[in-house]
C-alpha cells in the first residue's frame, strides 16, 4: 500500500478467461478519474497524479492495460484497441461510480475513444492527451513496428528500443524505457498494429469530435505543429509548456494544474 493510493490486482473475467489488472486506486469523492496511459507504457505514466495537491480529494484509478507493467501478459490475446476497451470497461463495473472522467495519453486515447462509447451514461468528461486520433499520430515507433514481422520485430527491434530508451539522457525518455522492459513483446507489436489500423481510418476524429460531454486536447507545446490540431473544429486545445509528447513526466506541474482547472 502507497500512502497515496492502494496498490492490487483486480480480476476480470472476459470470454471465460481471467485477467490479472494491476491497479492503484484511491477513494475520494463520487466521481472516479480514470488514467488510461499509452503503447509500451504502463500506470506510471500517470505517477504524479497522486502527489498533486490539487487532486487530493478526488477518486483516482491508474491501471496496467493487460499485456503491460504487472497486470496478465497473454500470448494469445488480441491486444486489439476494441478487446482492450471491453477489459477496462469490466474494470470500472468493479467501481461504483455514476460519474467517469476518462484523461488518456498516446494509444490510451484511442481504447479510451472505444470505452467511451461503452459508458455513455457515465462518462463525464474525456481529456484527450495527445491521444491518437489520426494517421499522423502513429509516430515512428508505432509505424516502423508494423513494418516488421513479428518475428523479426522480437529479435532486432523490440531490446534496441528499450536499451536505446534507458540510455537516453532525456528523463521521459528513460521512464519509457523502464516502462517498456514491463512489456509484453506481442503485447506490443499486436497494440501498434492495432492502433496503425485504427488511426489511419480516421474514426477516433470523428469518434472524439462526435462525443457528447466536455472534452478537451492537451498537447506539448513542441508538438505545436501537429496536423491533428487543426482538425479539432471547435474543441479546446491546451499546451504545457516546456514538454514533448510525455507530458504528464515532462512538466507534471502544469500538465496536472491545468488538468484539474478544466475537469
């Protein structure tokens, strides 16, 4: 147990099968915050959150999707962003809340997308952090995955990528790096092809434009170039400064400050 939020594995039972869920949860008011982080990462992503003055009151959920960090790693599952969401969508009916704010990062946005549509009638609120909603977003780690078999994304790519990221002088960098030694290879390559598939149909737009409660876009002020921006009509965009693509570890101050500012 974390003074700031219990640690445990929570069961769900799909298609006959139980997952293991590692989870870090804490009970605060009556409405939950569910933390969904991104390909190769794991809950924390989202470690910050429970130190934040501002959040200390507030019901906190950050999970392991299946295949990643402690919970279950499956040979056999799909790893499809569809199956994913059905699994956190058992996940929250372990949680007795009317009310569900859904913040997700990178490939979270898009399962996040898809659990959204599961909970319609207690979906608060959905905060898209640089989460996938077009092609362009697949950036060249996703990308350049799929460009192998699996067989040879094992073999040459998958230990250059963690090694690669743990030697990085870039401390978000290195954070991924610890993630993704947590993860499930196949749990990886079958998420990024997934999520190439979903992202180049350009649903998830349409999926987040068309979504009916408040939603906003955070984004790292270096990526203020993104075409995906100019493609949110009316939604309201948000920078953090001084951050990349990890925004939650590039600059946890502002990105959680401006985060409870807009719940």
């Amino acid at each position: 147990m974390n003074q700031n939020g219990i640690i445990s594995k929570v069961i769900v039972n799909y298609k006959g099968k139980f997952f293991e869920i590692s989870t870090k949860f804490r009970n605060g008011n009556d409405e939950l915050i569910m933390f969904i982080h991104g390909l190769g990462c794991s809950k924390n992503s989202f470690e910050h959150v429970w130190d934040s003055s501002e959040f200390e009151n507030y019901s906190l959920l950050t999970f392991d999707l299946v295949g990643y960090g402690d919970s279950s790693k499956p040979m056999d599952f799909s790893y499809d962003m569809e199956e994913q969401a059905e699994l956190c969508n058992l996940l929250l009916n372990q949680f007795q809340y009317d009310k569900i704010h859904i913040v997700a990062h990178s490939m979270g946005g898009a399962i996040g997308l898809l659990l959204a549509e599961r909970i319609k009638d207690r979906l608060a609120s959905f905060i898209s952090v640089e989460g996938n909603l077009i092609g362009d977003d697949c950036g060249i780690v996703s990308r350049k995955t799929v460009g192998y078999s699996f067989e040879e994304f094992q073999n040459k790519l998958f230990d250059k990528l963690i090694m690669s990221s743990r030697l990085s002088e870039d401390l978000s960098s290195k954070l991924w790096g610890e993630m993704l030694a947590k993860c499930n290879s196949s749990a990886f390559y079958k998420s990024a092809q997934s999520l190439v598939e979903w992202s180049d149909s350009n649903k998830l737009l349409s999926l987040f434009i068309d979504l009916k409660v408040n939603k906003k876009y955070i984004y790292g002020d270096k990526n203020s170039q993104m075409d995906v921006l100019k493609m949110l009509k009316d939604i309201e965009r948000i920078s953090i400064s001084s951050s990349g693509h990890f925004i939650m570890s590039d600059n946890p101050y502002e990105f959680y400050k401006k985060l409870y500012n807009i719940m």
